[in-house]
C-alpha cells in the first residue's frame, strides 16, 4: 500500500492529461473528499461544419468551455469574418459562429454526462493491445455468431 506521499505524486504525472471528472475521482481516492461536496463541471462539444455547405466536419470533446472556444479559434482560418453568438447562463457556457453570410461554421455547447462503463471484454481487450496483441480489440467488431 503507497504511504500518504507517495499517492498525490502517482496522481501528479495522471492528472496533467485527466479529465475534470478524473480528477475529482481522484480527489476523492486521495484526500477521502465526497464526490458530492464538488461541484459536477459539465464537459464541452465544439463541433466544425463546413464553410459552404454546412456539414458537419468533426467534433471533439473538451473539458472545459474555455478549452472549446480556444480550440475554435485555432482551427478557423484568421483571415475570414465572423459573426459570434455567446451566452453564458448558470455557470454553462455556449458559443455559436457563422460566416456572414449565416453559415454555422463552429459551435461549443455542454454535453451531458460523458461516463461510460466499460465492460470486462472491453478492457481485457484494450490492455492486451497495451501489450502488442491485437486481436482481443479486433474480435469486439466480427459479426457475432448466430444462434440457429
């Protein structure tokens, strides 16, 4: 069992890439804080749409409103105007932006809760793969047998 020291800095070198939820976990292993005493921060969508048409191009999920806007600001080309339509109410951010002529070309908006349970499967597959083999990640996806 680690002692007292040892167990913030293993959590120090996870939380430079967790998650806001992560890290309240986290807090929660180390400290024994209720998950509860801190407040839930919703996680953020910005979505990319064509400039001309209108479709969607991608989306990718943030952590955090700020890391949304920023990423929309770094993708869209500098040279170009746009008309941005923010809000921000209880605490939630969104942000929708169009080229002049009305197109939606990039929008963040919170999404509801991203937690996924992962099965046993799942995992045994995604660690074998962690090791070299493959195969356990590629059977998840084959057609299941049939029963007759």
């Amino acid at each position: 069992m680690a002692n007292a020291n040892e167990m913030p800095r293993a959590g120090e070198a996870h939380a430079q890439i967790a998650s806001a939820r992560e890290l309240r976990q986290l807090a929660h292993d180390t400290f024994g804080l209720a998950l509860q005493a801190v407040p839930a921060l919703p996680s953020y969508k910005a979505f990319f749409y064509d400039r001309e048409y209108g479709d969607l191009t991608d989306a990718v999920t943030t952590d955090s409103f700020d890391a949304g806007v920023q990423l929309v600001r770094d993708r869209l080309p500098v040279q170009a105007d746009y008309v941005v339509e923010a809000t921000w109410t209880r605490g939630i951010g969104e942000m929708e932006v169009r080229s002049p002529r009305g197109t939606v070309v990039a929008r963040v908006q919170p999404v509801g809760d991203t937690d996924v349970t992962v099965q046993p499967p799942v995992t045994k597959a995604c660690t074998a793969l962690q090791v070299g083999d493959a195969a356990p990640l590629e059977h998840l996806f084959s057609s299941m047998p049939r029963a007759a």
